[in-house]
DNA sequence: CGGCTACTTGATAAATATCAATTCCTGTGG
DNA sequence: CCACAGGAATTGATATTTATCAAGTAGCCG
C-alpha cells in the first residue's frame, strides 16, 4: 500500500499549511518538522520527525492541514493514501490499536514540548529538547561516535522551536558551552556533561522511557 | 460499560501526575484541566476538558500518566474502564475511528496552545484561550445571556495555562477591559467587541470550525 | 564568484517576572 | 450565623529575561 520512497531535498516543504488532500508520510530517512504560522510570518515549530515516524496525522480534509511540513535534512518519504490506510485500519484492529499508541505518544511528546514553552527557562528547555532529540535519534538510525551524534538544526530553527529568538538561542548555547554542559558545532552534538544536562532538562519520570523496548515495536 | 456517574467537587484532584491504573473518564458535567508539574512546583496546563469531553487517554501503564487532572468546578464523571473499552474499539471500527478523530482533534487544539506559548503576545494568547473556551463552551452545554458567557478560570489557572504569572495576567485582563475587547468577571466572560477581539486571537483558518457539524457526532 | 542565510557580539528596549502590600471573597469550622 | 483563614484580585516598585536594532564575519548553495 506504500507508495513508492521519494527523494525530498533539504529545507523544502513537503505541505503547506492550509493543503488539502495530503497523504500521510512514512519517513524512511531524514529529519523534518512540522510547524503553525501565523498571518505575520511568526513560526511555531510543533514537532520534530525522524526516521520511521509518521507524518501527516493531524486534521486533513475539507478545513485543510492545520500545520505545514518541511525537511531539515535530504529526506526520503514514502506517502500512504488516506483511505486506503484508513481501510486497513477498519480491518485490523492490531493496527488500528498502534495507530493510537503513536497518537498518545505524539501528544506526551507535544505535551512536554509545551511544559518548555511556557514553564522552562531558556537554558532548560534547550537541553530537554537535546536530551529528547539526541534519545528518539539514537534510537531510530544514529550512529554515535563517542559522546557526540548528529543534530541537524541550525539556530533560527531551534528558536523557532522553542519560541525564543535565534540571537537569544546564540547567547545560551554559547552559555552551555562556556558552562561545559554540551556543545553544537558543525551540526553534531556533544554531550560534556551527562549529569548536569540530565538536572537541567529535569523532564519527569517516564518521558525518556517513551521509547523503550514498546516503541521498537 | 460506562460506571455509574460519581460527583467530585470543585478544586479536586481527579488523578495524580505519575499514578497507574487510571481508567478512562468521560465528563458529564463541569469543567476540569490537565497539567504537567516540574519538581520546583512549575506547573503547565495542558488542556481544558468541558461536558462531552474524554479524559485520560495519554498514556498509562507501566510508568503512570504523564499528567494530572483537577477539577475547576464541580464535576459529574463516568469512570470507563480501559481494558474494557479497549476490546470495545478492536471490535467495532467505527468506535476506533472515532477515537482517532478525537485524538487527531486534541492534538490540533494542544498545538495551537504551543502556538500561543511560543509565538503570540499575552493579550494575543488570552483572546485566543477565551474564543476557544467560548466556542467549546457554547457548543457543549451552556446557555448565552446577551454576549455574556459562564467561565470558571481563576487568573492563576490562566497563568498557568500560558506560561505567564497570575500579576501579569491580572494587567493584561484590566487593559483588555479598558480596551473594550472583552470583560471577565465573577466567572463570566462579556464580550465586548468581537471583531476586534477575533483579530486579536489571530487563530489560523479553520480553528474555530473544528468543533462544527463533525463534532456533534 | 555572489547572494543569501547562519552565526556572533554589543547596545538598548520591551515584555514579563518578582517582591511587597492591601483588599476582597468564599468556604469552613465553631 | 459569624468569625476566620486562605486564596483571589489588585496595584506599585523594581528586577530579570528575552527581544530588537545594528553591524560585521563566516559558510554554503547555485
């Protein structure tokens, strides 16, 4: 039922916001991100997607997508017809039941991401969005290689993220750096010190689990 | 399926952050929220849950839910168990899609408070907050007096809701009032001027129709 | 190359938080 | 039924965080 992959270039869209018609996305290789505009340009990037994700589960239809898609990296997608995808979930409840896995475990990880928007400072939502990122990536494909991995965002997209600005992004990671608690160079993180980022993300109990043995399933 | 209604008063914790073995809770009356708590006591709200609503559906299991539920008001609930409903939505089709749809609708309301937690001004986020909870509001139970409507959020539970302090939201308020955009007293909200107030809250296409004709279903 | 964007740093401004104090409600216990 | 306690609402003064403006360098894609 997949269609076939398709190559998608960096930091293009795969949807606008407002499109209508659009398939779900398997994202076979890549990172992107989905995000909300407003009528001035300002940007709220809501999630970030990785390989083996599920793009495209928000609202479709007549009132369009609520959110747009874009790619960070060169990605591969391969597009899944709506109604054929909702087909096979009226057929087998296995996927129909997984299906709602993946929804819950979108909202807990949008959840946290706006307990950082309204409740952290700066600094600590920064590393909750390292330590989310550097977990989900080494679980899906990274490589690492000692204590760095790769991290493909650039300063205006992590503010964009975050609801700060890219110079304000600029100043504390070069705070963190300073602090040697971790480092963003050349698009790869390193961690310097495990302990104190863990203290500062200080995400409850349980979220850094979302992606144990269940999730591989 | 669904347990017999149960009364919890007004400013009751419903379920904990971290407990296991919560089951589904559909509302019958009143008007709860959802909320995450750092260990410093910062606490962020997730969601607002009116009459209709279904509560509980993060995740569960092993390492307990990832947020809490209060009531704001006197509340009617039915307790729904899980493994009950769970068997219910693998048999019927119909039901499961449904849940998607509920879910699907969630995420999009979730998303568009990141957005006001992230990107829009206090004055924008509020006008934002209160057209929603109008429009939920109206379309579940309550009765309009002229252009005046029930709504039982204290400005702490405001603050809390978009990542501000309760001093804050309190200006904000009286300038909104000076401003003749919109009034909040004794629990109700008067609307002053609903164009000016609609151009605040800024809310992309397609928002407020998410609880249109579908949603009655 | 050339043009755009990212990154960096400094100076200043705006939004929002913190501290403090007072009044007003409202639910509760006597 | 009243008194009281505790949170809610309000206002003022001040502090902190983050944004805005400005400018220059450095990278990267076409």
């Amino acid at each position: 039922m997949r269609q076939p992959p398709r190559l998608f270039p960096a930091a293009r869209a795969v949807y606008l916001q407002g499109a209508r018609d659009v398939p779900l996305y398997n994202i076979e290789s890549g990172w992107l991100f989905s995000y909300q505009l407003l009528a001035d340009g300002r940007r709220q990037i809501l999630q970030f997607l990785l390989p083996g994700d599920l793009a495209g589960l928000e609202m479709d239809g007549s009132a369009g997508m609520t959110h747009g898609l874009d790619t960070l990296t060169d990605s591969v997608l391969c597009s899944i017809p709506r109604e054929g995808f909702q087909r096979l979930c009226d057929s087998c409840p296995v996927v129909a039941n997984h299906m709602q896995w993946i929804r819950a475990r979108d909202m807990a990880l949008l959840s946290e991401h706006a307990v950082s928007l309204g409740r952290r400072t700066a600094r600590e939502s920064m590393a909750n969005l390292f330590m989310e990122l550097a977990v989900r990536s080494v679980r899906s494909v990274q490589l690492i290689s000692g204590t760095s991995l790769r991290m493909p965002l650039t300063q205006p997209i992590i503010a964009d993220a975050l609801g700060l600005t890219s110079i304000h992004v600029n100043r504390v990671l070069s705070d963190l750096r300073k602090s040697r608690i971790m480092e963003l160079k050349n698009k790869m993180l390193t961690i310097l010190d495990m302990e104190q980022l863990t203290r500062l993300a200080n995400s409850p109990e349980g979220f850094l689990e979302l992606w144990g043995p269940k999730a591989q399933a």
